[in-house]
C-alpha cells in the first residue's frame, strides 16, 4: 500500500476498533509477516477484532479503499497461504475465541472462529463428547484456520477430516455482508451446499468468524502400538495389507529412519534407532475386548509383512509420549538441517510403497535428503526436503526437487496437497492437479463472491 | 516449472521497513555478540510455543511470542529492523523468562538464550526501559532492589519467638542466603522466619549473612547488565567463603538458579566448591531423616512451580516429596504442574514494566488453583506468593497462598509470624 492510502486505512480502522486493537507498528509488522514456514512477507496494519460487527466493519473498510484482507488464525500454515504477498490488512481472529455453546442433546458445538483446536478440544471432552481432527498443530492453530485448510490429523483415517465435522457457520463476506450456512440439522439439502464451499478456501472467499462442529460420544478405550520395520517399504505394503482385512484403526502414522532420530535426539523416548520405518498404530472404540483384538490381529499382520517387533503402550503416559513425539516431528528436523520443505502429498493408498521408492528415488539423484512421515492409512505422505539456504547449491536444487515430488503424486494418480492446503507454495502446480475446467469454474466462484479480489489475493488458484 | 512465490525465503525478499535511519548490520546491538542471532535461525517457525507462552497467551498478540521475540532478532541481524525504533526493546522486555518456549520448542531453539543475549544487547546500547534501569541503578548503590540501607536485611528476625541462632555467628556449615525480597519485603518476611524456626529446631548449623548478603544480582542480569552483577556475585561468593560454609541455601528461587547456573560461569571459577541448594532440597532431606516432628495437617493443597525453580532450575519433586511427609494434607495438581508449570506472572522484571500483563497472567494462574479444588496454594518462591495473592484477592477468590516453609511450620503446631508489619508499612 502506498504510504499515503496506508495512513488513511490506519486511521479509519483505530477509529472502529480503537487503537489497542489496530497495530502498525514495525515490530508488528514483522510479528505478522510469516505463517509456519520460512517465507515472510510484511502487512501494512494487523487487526484484532472481537465481534462479527468489528470484522465485517474492516471488511468493508478494505473494500472501500480496494486493498487485501488476508484471515488469519495462528499462522500455522504450512502452504503460505496467510502471508501478505501484497501487503494490506491483516486479519487476525486470535481474540474471537469464546466456545458458544456446547449442546450436549445434539452432540455439536459452537465457537468462534479465532479458539485454538486443543482449547476446544478439551472442553469438549470434559463433557464425555470428542472432536475428532487431531492436526499435529492442535494446540498452535485455530478451528478458523482448521476450517480454511480443512486440515486433517492423524485420527482422520477412521473419523474423517475437519470439514466432516461442519455443520454450519458464520461467513463475512467480501461485501461485509454476514452469510449464516448450514445449521444444526444433520441432514440437509435445502439449497447448494454453501457450507462445504467455505471448507478449505483458505480465506479466499470469506472471513469464518464462527463454526458450529459435529461432535460424537468420546471412545473410552485406546491400544496404541509401536511397530518396527527394518525396511521403509515393508511398512508401506503393511498399511495395506491391514486395511485390506477389513480392519479400520484410528491412526496409521509412519515415520522413517531420519525422523525417528530427529525425535529421539529431541525427546529422549528411548525409539528405535536400527530400524528404517516406524507405524503408529492406534485402536478405539467403546468395547474394550475389541479394542484389544483388533490390535492384536493388527500386530499380526504387521509381523507376517515384515515387521520386526511390536510394543503396545502400558500407559496413558506411555502412549501420550508417542504422541507428543509425532507431533514433534517437523519441527524436530531443525536438528538436521536449517531449512526443511514440507510437503503434503496424497497418494492412492495401494501406491504407498511405490511414492516412497520414488521419492527415495528423487532423494538420491539430487543428494539431498528428503523424511518421509505422515499419516500412512489415508496415502498423505509429508515428504519435507532438508537443505541449508544458505548454500545456493542445495537451494537450486530445492524447487526441481519439489516438482518431481509433485509430478510423481499426480502420476500414481494422487494429488498435491491432502491436508496444508495450497497457499501461495504450490500455486504453480494447481493447473497440472486440477484441469483447466475446474479452474476456470473455481475462478468464477471466486469472482463471483469477491469480484473486488481482496480477500487473500493471489492464493489457491493461479491468476490469469 | 518454476516457483516464484514458493521461496521467498528470509533475507530474499524484497520486504524491508522503511524507517528512518535504519541502520546496517554493523552497529546494530547483536552483530557484537552473533549468537543471539545463531540461536534464532534453528527456529522452523512451527508456532508451537505460542501454546505455553504467558505473554502470548494472554494478550493473543504475535508480537508477545517467543516465535516472534526470534523473528525479530532475526530481522535486526538481516538489517530489516532497527533496534532503537520504538517497539523493539518493548517486545523484549515484556517477557517473563519463564522458560516455557524453550521447555517446549522441538527445534531445540535456545530461545531462552536468545532473549537473555537480547535483553544484554539493548542494555548496551542504552536502551533498557527507564524504570529498569532505575531498578540498576538502585542495587548499584544500595546493594539491593529496595534502597533500603543493606544493614537492615534482618529486620525480619527481630520478633520471633526466640532469635534464629544463625543471627551473628562467624563460621558455620551452612549459609542461608535470605534474597532482597524476603529481606526487606514485610509481606515476605513470613519466609524466611519460617524458614530458620524449622532448621533452628532440627539443629542446623546456619549462618545469616546480614549486611554482608548483597543483591544476588539476577534483576541485573535478565536486564541484560550482566557486568554490573558480576561485582555483586563475587562480593556474595566471598561472603559465604568467609563463614567456612559448604553450601549456600537459598529460599528464593531467582537466587538459587542465578547461583547454581550462572555463579560459576560468570565469575570463571568453573566450580565454587561450594554446595548450591534451594530451600525445598534442603528440607526435603531434614523432614525425611525426621528429624522435624509433624503433626497431621488435614487439608487439600495444591503446589505452583516457580519458573526459576523447577522448569528452570530443575526443582520439581523435593517440594513434592515435603508435601507428602506432612500427614493428612493431600496433594491436588494443576492441569499445567512441574516443568510446564504456568508462570505466576512475577518473572522477568516485568512487575516493574507491564504491570497489566502480570495481572493477566496471574489471574490465569489462580484460575488453574481454583480448578483443582484445593484451599490452599503452596509455592516455594516469595514473589509467585506475593503475585498470586494478590490475584485472589483482585479475583476475590476464596484460596489461600502459603508458602512452603510456612506449611512445615504449621505441621510444627506453630504459627508463622509478620510481626513486623507496624514497623514498616
Ligand atoms: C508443526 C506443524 C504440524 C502441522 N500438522 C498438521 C496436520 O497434522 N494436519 C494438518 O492439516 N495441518 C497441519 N499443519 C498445518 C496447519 O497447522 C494447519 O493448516 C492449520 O489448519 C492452520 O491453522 P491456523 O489457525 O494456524 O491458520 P493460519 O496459518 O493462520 O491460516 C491458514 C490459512 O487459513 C486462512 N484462515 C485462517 N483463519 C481463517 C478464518 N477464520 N476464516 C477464513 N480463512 C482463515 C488463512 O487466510 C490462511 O490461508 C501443521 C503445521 C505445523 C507448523
Ligand atoms: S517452538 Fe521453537 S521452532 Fe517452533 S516457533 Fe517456537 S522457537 Fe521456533
Ligand atoms: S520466556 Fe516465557 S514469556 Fe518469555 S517468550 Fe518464553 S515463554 Fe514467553
């Protein structure tokens, strides 16, 4: 923004939201000019509303003056999508953070959109109740943002990912107009389904200021299993065996040999550090007798398709520390190298093993390692690459290396991105994963509800 | 194919604040001592300390967390911000040094290093907050932070029911280290007369240093006046030296960590030969050889771990384990206890600096004891007592803050004392 047209916003919006809520200082600038990734970009005014009035009021502040708004929830993204490319408002949702309701009868909750996802979490299961999406960054990231990315977690193989559990919610729109979608009705087919449109837009289309959440009744009992594998494939082929009997754990989380001891230097957990590949595999359910043998024929498949060892969690703390450690994982990789790029590719399930021999493949032939880990039950794979920046050898390498990675996931017939979104990282790649019709009817809804193109200009679909 | 937008990596952009003066790398507060800077390009920016961050978690504001606190250091070294512009040092200096992002980051980011470095950077280029630096300037010339002439750090022993017998005495086995704060603090005086009516009875041979004890010097160090404090720690090394002591006990927190972690170090001894230990070890070891007899205290308590001790100091169970020798109290934990231990709000000098934040934080806090139950909050640090009382009676909540020592000493069938009240406030 010009500095001018910056002094004219500054002013209009300290006069709405009074000036503790409106910072433009440098220091804040910076403080918002960078998402969960290394890419920065500076805001020329971050906002932090409190009500659905104070944010369609900035909206159309920034329709008046034609400059881009960018939602934004902890800046977690993985995928660039809240930097401001273009500079403009930031929108932070952080202090709309209050749990409406929580309607026990009907099993939903209702939040506003800025609660981070372990707060709510926890409300809800002092209730009994559960929300299932478990994102590795549940406690650094907001159901706003959650929503936006639709993110998935670890649990999503056998509950579904975040947009499964949106009911309805409250969208301002480009205009400052309040759209309400949805509701608590389970079925409903009045009308288009407006509420999906939102799952996923990563703030292209709308600010989500509030999100009513499908919850279901809390599975009393868990058996997680720690499973070995000498070899990164074997543990690939397992996934699929295991779920081709019929069997639907929780979770199926893999991590190879570089990330096991990216955790281990970390936590100290005492992993395995001769093996290539480790399953986390997880059980639950209400029957405990089924829990129990439903992991155990698991551990049985796993050994019959080459696994070397299983160990099952003895304890709540035993298996909270598992947990604690796969959440850990990508920023553990900080250990290797300086700089990682994480990627967030699905494949079709059966192609698991093939993905993972060729990104070995892709690894070798430029010399730079790549960790593979992600939630190996549903084909989202998290290859991250692991460079130093400052070596402009390695940093060339980067972007071809990406671009096979991708290349490869639409070959064996998966796609870009699973859970992180698109952003502003993998825009390049969108056309190859999409078609051009899909892009063309993507770009009109867009045009249609943001004709002004303020909201989160230049991400998810290329421009042109 | 390229990516043009994908790497737009730190240093790459084209992003740089336009501000007045900005000046190179050279000259700016960091490039003296580059490792502040080296710490805080291991961070990925996952944000995952934000989740256990005080200063984050209550004002929501990026600008308040450690993720930013390391953006910012790596700004100044890339010569995008200047460090005298308003706003820098203010985001330094409302942290509280709990420790907590770095207990969590798993990068392994040594962030606490980072904002220490920082805050010693600023210092040196004179840009520490007046009322902080005021705070120097005063343990400078009266060897504590009250500007209290430093004689009268025994005030508090005057009205016990007899004199501690470490009044006076010139060679000892031990030195109870008492701290600025339950020296010339009345509201404080409680420690550390209870603190000498339980070792007096199980017959310790102690010493107080009185006006030979000056300010440990930690307030001037995480102001980032490192050199100033290293007189005042000499001076104390000396002292304890002098009585012939093996170990030095200490009831405050902030005077353990700054005695055990930095003492050694920053005088270059390497080792001081001589024993560091906090109040709860200490007492811990005397209940269990019993040789305190206690009587049973019926009564639900819960524990807060002061950052300095626990997390920082690596203090989590002996207070526990004091707790359980008293028979009949029962222990309820807070959903955040030992090494995650959410600050009282009274770390980091920041009661002096931000006085709302400290507010915020310490109604977060008491909320967690009110959640647990308990009637009683025991802690082991004078100021987290001082922070969290004031919280229950701003909160009006029904709970009442002990310190450890005075627990012990009403398992005694004794009463804790504050005679001194009339003298001075
Ligand atoms: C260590 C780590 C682990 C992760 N693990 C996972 C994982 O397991 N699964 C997964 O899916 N993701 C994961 N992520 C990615 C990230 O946490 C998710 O994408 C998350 O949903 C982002 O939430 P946020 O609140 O931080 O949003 P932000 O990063 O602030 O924003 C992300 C996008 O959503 C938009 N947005 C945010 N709030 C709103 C709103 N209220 N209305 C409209 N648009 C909005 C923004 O404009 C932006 O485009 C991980 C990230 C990290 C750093
Ligand atoms: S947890 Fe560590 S790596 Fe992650 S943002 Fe904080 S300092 Fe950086
Ligand atoms: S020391 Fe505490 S207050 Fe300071 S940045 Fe770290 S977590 Fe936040």
């Amino acid at each position: 923004m010009p500095e001018s047209l910056a002094t004219v916003v500054i002013a209009e919006l300290e006069e709405l939201l009074g000036s503790q809520s409106v910072l433009h200082a440098p220091v804040d600038r910076i403080a918002y000019s960078y998402d969960g990734t290394f890419a920065q970009h500076l805001p020329d005014v971050v906002v932090l509303p409190q009500t659905n009035e104070e944010v369609a009021s900035v909206v159309r502040v920034a329709a008046r003056h034609d400059v881009p708004i960018l939602p934004r929830g902890m800046g977690s993204g993985l995928a660039g999508g809240t930097l401001p490319i273009r500079g403009g408002i930031v929108l932070s949702l952080t202090r709309m953070k209050r749990i409406l309701e929580i309607d026990e009868e009907n099993m939903t909750a209702t939040a506003e959109a800025g609660i981070v996802t372990a707060d709510l979490q926890a409300e809800v299961e002092k209730r009994g109740l559960f929300y299932p999406p478990d994102p590795s960054s549940i406690k650094q990231s907001t159901i706003g943002g959650n929503v936006a990315c639709n993110a998935g977690g670890p649990r999503c193989l056998k509950y579904g990912v975040t947009g499964d559990y949106v009911m309805g919610m409250t969208v301002i729109l480009a205009d400052g107009r309040l759209l309400k979608t949805g509701g608590k009705a389970i079925k409903n087919v009045t009308g288009l389904n407006i509420n999906q449109l939102f799952v996923g837009s990563e703030g292209t289309l709308g600010i989500i200021t509030e999100v009513i959440l499908r919850l279901i009744s809390k599975p009393p009992h868990v058996r997680t299993a720690l499973v070995q594998f000498p070899a990164l494939e074997t543990a690939g082929e397992a996934v699929h065996a295991v779920l081709k009997q019929g069997l639907v754990p929780a979770t199926m989380e893999l991590l190879d040999e570089t990330a096991i001891e990216c955790i281990e230097e970390a936590m100290h957990l005492g992993l395995p550090l001769d093996v290539e590949a480790i399953l986390l595999i997880e059980t639950d359910g209400p029957h405990e007798d089924v829990v129990i043998r439903e992991i155990d024929a698991i551990a049985a498949i796993c050994l019959e398709t080459g696994a070397s060892r299983v160990d099952v969690a003895r304890s709540e703390e035993e298996r909270a520390d598992l947990w604690r450690a796969r959440r850990s994982v990508s920023p553990a990789l900080a250990r290797r190298a300086p700089n990682k790029l994480g990627e967030d590719i699905t494949v079709p399930r059966s192609a698991i093993p093939e993905a993972i021999r060729r990104i070995k493949a892709i690894s070798a032939r430029y010399g730079l390692p790549v960790v593979v880990f992600g939630h190996a039950g549903d084909g989202n794979l998290h290859p991250n690459v692991l460079f130093d920046r400052r070596d402009p050898e390695q940093l060339a390498k980067v972007e071809p290396m990406v671009g096979d990675i991708f290349q490869m996931a639409l070959d064996l017939g998966g796609t870009l991105s699973g859970e992180h979104g698109i952003g502003t990282f993998k825009l390049p790649y969108v056309h190859a994963a999409l078609g051009s019709v899909s892009v063309d009817i993507q770009r009109r809804i867009k045009q249609a509800l943001d004709p002004q193109n303020i909201l989160n200009p230049g991400k998810v679909l290329p421009e042109g | 194919m390229t990516i043009e937008l994908g790497f737009m990596c730190a240093g790459d952009t084209n992003d740089r604040l336009e501000t007045d003066g900005a000046r190179s790398r050279e000259g700016t507060c960091v490039s003296e001592g580059h490792l502040a800077a080296e710490d805080a390009r291991q961070c990925v920016r996952c944000g995952l300390c934000l989740a256990t961050c005080p200063s984050y978690r209550e004002s929501l504001v990026e600008t308040d967390s450690p993720r930013a606190r390391v953006a910012l250091v790596q700004a100044l070294e890339e010569g995008r911000i200047d460090a005298p512009l308003d706003g820098f040092a203010n985001a330094f200096y409302r942290c509280l040094l709990c420790g907590a992002c770095t207990f969590t980051c798993p990068s392994g980011v040594a962030v606490d290093r980072v904002l220490e470095l920082t805050r010693g950077d600023l210092a040196d280029e004179g840009l520490l907050p007046p009322a902080l630096s005021d705070l120097d300037d005063r343990i400078s010339r009266y060897r504590n932070i009250s500007a209290e002439p430093n004689e009268g750090r025994l005030i508090w022993a005057d009205n016990l029911p007899s004199p501690p017998t470490g009044l006076g005495k010139k060679q000892a086995e031990v030195a109870y280290f008492v701290g600025c704060v339950g020296s010339f603090f009345p509201r404080s005086y409680k420690v550390p007369q209870s603190f000498v009516q339980i070792i007096d009875r199980a017959g310790v041979d102690y010493a107080l240093l009185g006006g030979a004890e000056w300010c440990c010097g930690y307030p001037m160090f995480i102001n980032g006046e490192l050199e100033s404090a290293r007189d005042l720690m000499g001076h104390n090394v000396e002292a304890v030296r002098a009585l012939g002591a093996s170990k030095v006990v200490t009831t405050c927190p902030s005077c353990f960590y700054f005695w055990k972690q930095s003492y050694p170090a920053a005088l270059g001894t390497g080792d001081l030969g001589i024993e560091v230990q906090h109040a709860t070890e200490f007492l811990a070891d005397l209940l269990e050889a019993g040789a305190v007899p206690l009587r049973e205290v019926r009564k639900d308590v819960t524990y807060h771990d002061p950052c300095d001790l626990g997390r920082k100091g690596g203090v989590t169970e002996a207070p526990r384990r004091i707790i359980a020798q008293i028979p009949g109290v029962r222990l309820l934990e807070m959903a955040e206890n030992r090494e995650s231990s959410y600050c009282c709000g009274g770390g980091g000098n920041l009661e002096t600096y931000a006085p709302e934040l400290v507010k915020a934080v310490s109604r977060s806090r008491i909320q967690q004891v009110v959640d647990t139950g308990a009637g009683t909050v025991v802690s082991a640090c004078q100021q987290c007592e001082r922070t969290l009382a004031s919280a229950a009676r701003a909160e009006r909540v029904r709970v009442r803050v002990q310190d450890i020592t005075e627990l012990v000493l009403e398992a005694m069938g004794r009463r804790g004392r504050c005679l001194s009240r009339w003298r001075l406030s």
